[in-house]
C-alpha cells in the first residue's frame, strides 16, 4: 500500500469510527422497539402455527419500530457528505457548498441505502425467530418459556444463537471445548475450570447465567459488524455522490476527475479480486473493471474504498494528416 493509500485509508476509519456510533444506537433502538412490538399471546400463536412470522412482523409495524434507524442512515450520508467536501475544497479552493441533500440522485441512493439495511434487519428477525422456536421445539422448552426468551435473542443472527446454545450444553457437559468460544465473558472461566477439575455440574441457574452473558456480547458483536456495514456503506455513497455533483455544478471538470480504488487491507483473508484492483484508477462516472461503481459496493465486510483525484487531463495528438492518392486505381488514405 502507497503512503497516500495508508493516508486516505486512516482517514476513511476515522471517519467511520466517527459516524458509527450514531447509526448503533438507532439499530439497538430499532431491535427493542421490534420486541417490544411482540405480545406473549403472538409469539405463542407463532410457535403453535396460527400465525406466521410474515404476518406477525407486518411491514408496517417494522417501518414504524425502524424509523429512527432509517433517519440515522440518511444523517450519516448527510454526515459523511460533509466530511468530503474539505476533500474537494482542496481542489477547488472557492468552493463553498456542493451537496444537494434534497437532489433525487441522492434521495435514491439513501433509499436503497435503508432498504438494503431494511432487508438485512428484517430478514435477520425472522430468521432468529424462526431458529430460535425449532430450537426450542428440539429442547422441548414450553411454548410461553419460548415465546418469554425470544425477545432477548432478537438482536442475534440464527448461527449466532446456536453458538449460545452450544455453549451451554459444553457447561452442562462440563467441556473444555468452552474455551473455543472467543467471544464469552473470560470472567466466568475460573468458575468453570474448577467444576470440571472437581466434575461437579454448575447449577442450571449459572448456566443460564454464563451463557447470557455471551449471548449480550454477541450481540453487540453483531450490531458492531451491521452498523460498520451500513456506516461504511453510507460514507462511501456520500463520497461518490459528493464528486459527481461537483462536476455537475461545474466546479470540476468531467474529464480529470478519477477515482482510484484504495485496498482497505484490512480482512485476514482480503479478496483476491480488492487486492489485485488496488491503485486501479477509471474516469470518476465509470465502473471498475470489476464493474462496481463504488469499491466494495456487493461484497459485505468489505472496507475498501475510493479516492478521487483530480488530474491533468491528457491532450489527444491529432491524427496525421492522409492525403488520397491514386494507386493502380485504388483510392488509399483515411477518411477520404
């Protein structure tokens, strides 16, 4: 990575790490306010099959619970617009203002923004609902025990709460394979180490316990990777749609702007194909060769991004002048 990759990329996190707290606060709101949605008597028709979950968690009652973490979407591209103009005032110094928030290229963009968000959040309910009651079915759990303990697992992915699950049947077993779960309270540890030198069970009750503890970190893993997504989703689209308006309000010209895709080199297992693209430079309106218009825009987890440059537009020689001329009665020559 060049020193000004590294530059734009420090930059970038910093940025991220500025929005994201925001974005965070309204998706845990959101979750609470989907649970609070659900009465026991719902939850219980859904485990007994009189009511699906699509019926239960209708669209509109999810856009009500979600508002304020769509607001949250569209403030972080209005937030992130923001911090890229200093960006652009760099190349253009008497620029004073250059995002049009109400502009329907961005009201666009900020929709499909939140409806992907949306599809995410939406999807993740149902599928944790869903996971969770044959769980409980499974275990033979009654159906108020379940229809009480699903609003507590709403905030995790299915694989997620079948971690959870895993983590106290190895407490129950008094398994040394807990110590796999990286993600547990570490305090807990010395409890469990010495049930099972001694082969005494923990109690049900420190079970339970033990893995709700995991279950909240969980949790708050989860929403630190959507939030990151949706955060660096929203910065990257704020760029892109800060530059275009720049050269549509002429304070650019079209033809020395490019952008360059900046590899955020930060997975343990980065794409080959992000790897390969880094420091590949397009005209600012045109996809990669990879045919994204923004770095990353269809890979989730993916932490690359674009720098605009503003460059020297290059002058195309003219082409030599051919003159016709009569050769064993062929007409040669370019253009004629």
């Amino acid at each position: 990575m060049t020193p000004a990759n590294a530059a734009h990329l420090r930059t970038v996190q910093a940025r991220i790490r500025k929005l994201q707290p925001d974005i965070a606060r309204a998706y845990l709101r959101a979750l609470k306010q989907i649970a609070a949605l659900l009465t026991t008597e719902e939850l219980e028709a859904v485990v007994a099959g009189r009511l699906t979950l699509t019926e239960l968690f209708s669209n509109e009652s999810l856009a009500r619970a979600t508002a304020g973490y769509r607001a949250a979407i569209r403030e972080s591209v209005q937030e992130g617009a923001r911090l890229v103009l200093p960006d652009i005032r760099s190349q253009v110094p008497r620029v004073a203002a250059v995002f049009n928030f109400l502009d329907p290229r961005v009201i666009t963009t900020v929709r499909g923004l939140e409806t992907s968000a949306m599809a995410t959040l939406t999807e993740q309910v149902r599928e944790v609902s869903r996971a969770y009651i044959e769980n409980g079915i499974r275990d033979g759990k009654g159906v108020p025990a379940m229809a009480r303990q699903l609003r507590t697992v709403i905030g995790l992915a299915p694989h997620q709460e079948r971690y959870v699950d895993n983590l106290a049947r190895e407490l129950r077993e008094l398994s040394p394979d807990f110590k796999r779960r990286v993600l547990r309270d570490k305090r807990y540890d010395r409890i469990i180490l010495r049930a099972i030198r001694e082969g005494k069970p923990l109690s049900e009750a420190k079970v339970e316990q033990i893995a709700s503890a995991y279950r909240r970190r969980f949790t708050a893993h989860n929403t630190e990777v959507v939030t990151r997504q949706i955060t660096l989703d929203s910065f990257r689209e704020a760029n892109r749609l800060s530059w275009e308006q720049a050269v549509a309000d002429g304070y650019l010209d079209a033809d020395s702007l490019v952008k360059v895709w900046v590899h955020s080199g930060l997975p343990k297992d980065p794409r080959p194909e992000h790897v390969a693209l880094s420091g590949t430079a397009v005209r600012y309106d045109r996809p990669f060769p990879n045919g994204q218009q923004v770095p990353g825009e269809s890979d989730w987890g993916c932490g690359c991004s674009a720098r605009y440059e503003v460059r020297p537009t290059r002058r195309i020689a003219a082409p030599p002048r051919i003159t016709a001329r009569r050769s064993a009665g062929a007409l040669v020559g370019a253009g004629v």
